[in-house]
C-alpha cells in the first residue's frame, strides 16, 4: 500500500482536493485559485495573511484581477493562443 510506504502523500492529496473543493463551493474557478493561493503562501507569516487567502475571503480579489484581466486580453486578443486547460484539472481530479 502507498499510504504505509509514503504516509505524507495521502493527506498531501487530500489538502489538494480539499483546496479544490472549496474553491468551487465559493464560486472560484480552481485553477485560479490555486495558483493564487500558491503564489502567495511564501510571503504569508502570519494568522491574518493565511486567513486572507481562505476561499471566501479571495473570491473579490480573483474578480477584480480577473476584470483587470479581461480587459488586457481584450485589447491583446491573440487567436492563435491556447485555451485555459482549466477543464483538464477538472477532469483529472474528478476522475481520481
């Protein structure tokens, strides 16, 4: 069994998905959030910066840096460019 031989590995997927779930409980697309919360976390130190990167409490940030965004990509359209593989995570983890 992994879980004996890597105890740390189970409760590492189990925050992931956790972290997941919330985000979309909150209305926030995963992805997103997560690459917030991860870019963020090294700078955070204390009880207050942690509790500001809970779901609930990022959901207005992620709006108005998605708005921000959203209007750059509208006056840099580029039609070649990739879509988000957003939906890919998605999969993945509800496949899991």
């Amino acid at each position: 069994m992994d879980v004996l031989r890597y105890p740390g590995r189970c409760t590492c997927q189990c925050e992931s998905l956790l972290a997941v779930l919330s985000a979309r409980a909150n209305g926030i697309e995963p992805l997103e959030y997560l690459t917030h919360i991860y870019t963020q976390i090294p700078a955070a130190t204390t009880v207050e910066q942690f509790e500001a990167l809970l779901p609930w409490n990022v959901k207005e940030t992620l709006k108005q840096s998605a708005a921000v965004q959203s209007s750059i990509t509208a006056t840099t359209s580029n039609p070649t460019a990739r879509p988000k593989a957003t939906t890919r995570l998605i999969e993945t983890i509800d496949t899991d």
